[in-house]
C-alpha cells in the first residue's frame, strides 16, 4: 500500500536514513510525497501530505549533505501555487516538483563518482527513495523543524 487513508497518517513509519547523525538528534527534514488529486479547485490538506505509507526521515548532520543539491534549484517556482520560493528553507515546508526532484538526482548522480565510498550509500539510498516516491505524486513536500 503506497498511500494510507488520511485519516491513518499517524500510521506512517518513516524510512530514516542515517549516515553520522547521533540516535538522540531531533533536527530533521521529513520527505513527504503528496497524494495528487484531480478534483477542481483542490487545495492539499496536511493529511494529504502526510499519508504516503513510506516517508523519508534524514536528521541535521546527515540532510547537511543534501543542502547544496537543493540550493542548486533554487530559486524556483512552489510546486503547488507556483509562487517564487527565494531559498531552500530547512526550517519550514518546501513544495518541490518533479521537474525539480529530477535535477536534484541528476546533480547527485553526476557526483557519485566522487563521492567517498563511506558517503555513497546514504546517496544511492536517498535517490532510490526519491525514484520510488516520484512515481506516486509530481511534489514531495520537504519539511524542516529547526
């Protein structure tokens, strides 16, 4: 099952992908596919963006790893209400779009080559998520709690 009922959000079980972050950090950007709908003027409640069953969890010292991929997007147009968003925000919620999401992968791909042996898991492990997620929703919303 890749979406849950929004009702069930408080059944989703985060995939936390750690590489130096320590057990007890709390800083965090949690992944968050949103479940698209065609209905006219929808507008996206939490609960849609909080019912993909699988999210992705990376804590502080590891997302630190993914913050100058993210600023090469930006800055770039919100995914849902197409307003100009300046910066990456680490400390609230981003709204990324697919065309976007694919070159983020694309500028990690590039890298991968030079990227230590002990760093390359974690990538190749945020970009299958990554793939895996896109093929459910056009946004992944990004949100920070620092």
């Amino acid at each position: 099952m890749i979406w849950l009922n929004l009702s069930d959000y408080r059944n989703q079980k985060y995939i936390e992908l750690r590489l130096y972050a320590p057990e007890n950090e709390k800083i965090v950007l949690d992944f968050n596919p949103l479940k698209i709908s065609n209905e006219p003027d929808w507008d996206p409640s939490w609960e849609e963006w909080h019912c993909y069953a699988m999210p992705l969890r990376i804590y502080k010292q590891d997302y630190e790893l993914l913050l100058d991929y993210f600023n090469k997007i930006y800055p770039t147009k919100d995914a849902f209400d197409g307003t100009i968003e300046p910066v990456f925000d680490v400390c609230f919620d981003n709204w990324i779009g697919k065309d976007d999401w694919l070159k983020v992968i694309s500028e990690v791909e590039q890298d991968l080559e030079n990227i230590s042996y002990d760093k390359k898991s974690f990538f190749i492990d945020f970009l299958e998520w990554l793939r895996e997620a896109l093929k459910y929703t056009s946004i992944i919303v990004v949100e920070g709690n620092l």
